[in-house]
C-alpha cells in the first residue's frame, strides 16, 4: 500500500524551494486519506513574477517525488494570494498520468 509520509512531503518542500522563488517557509503541507495523499500549499504573497509556467514547473516537481497510485490522485498543490486559492495543480493517479498537470 502507498504511503507518503513526513519525509517525502518534507523533499517535496525542499525540492520547490531549491528550484522556484518560493523559500521554505511560505509552502506548507497535509497528509491526507490515510498517509495517501499530500496537499501543499505555497504562499505567494511577495512573489510578483510567478508565471503559469513556474507553477507548472513546480507541479512537475511534485509529481516526480509523491508515489503514484492507481484509479486515485496522491498529490496536490495550491497557490494562494492574500488567503484565497488562485491555481492549482494535482497528479499521482497511474491510470490518467497527465490529468491535473
């Protein structure tokens, strides 16, 4: 059975501050379904020049860390702006692997 856990959330975070404009303490996650799903949320407030692209980017990077599973996604990311959600990405499901991207 998959399980995602602390380690695995905590490389995501390390992977999307390394590699975008986000540092470490503006992303922030939840484990959710029983250690199956990761929810992260970045903080953009601050960061002018974040494009669809970057966000996409980052969602690839997500997607190359968080086991997959079948039938079910394992991951999302949200972007938030002065509190409210404005884009969001998710994946991790094997039997539609571009759905969400």
């Amino acid at each position: 059975m998959l399980m995602i856990d602390d380690a695995i959330a905590e490389s995501c975070v390390s992977e999307i501050a390394k590699l975008s404009p986000f540092g470490k303490e503006v992303i922030s996650y939840e484990i959710q379904d029983d250690f199956q799903f990761v929810l992260l949320s970045v903080v953009t407030d601050g960061v002018s020049d974040v494009s669809p692209l970057d966000r996409k980017r980052i969602a690839a990077l997500v997607d190359g860390v968080v086991p997959k599973r079948n039938g079910e996604y394992s991951w999302m990311v949200s972007f938030t702006l002065k509190g409210q959600i404005f884009d969001s990405y998710f994946g991790g499901d094997l039997m539609s692997p571009d759905s969400g991207l």
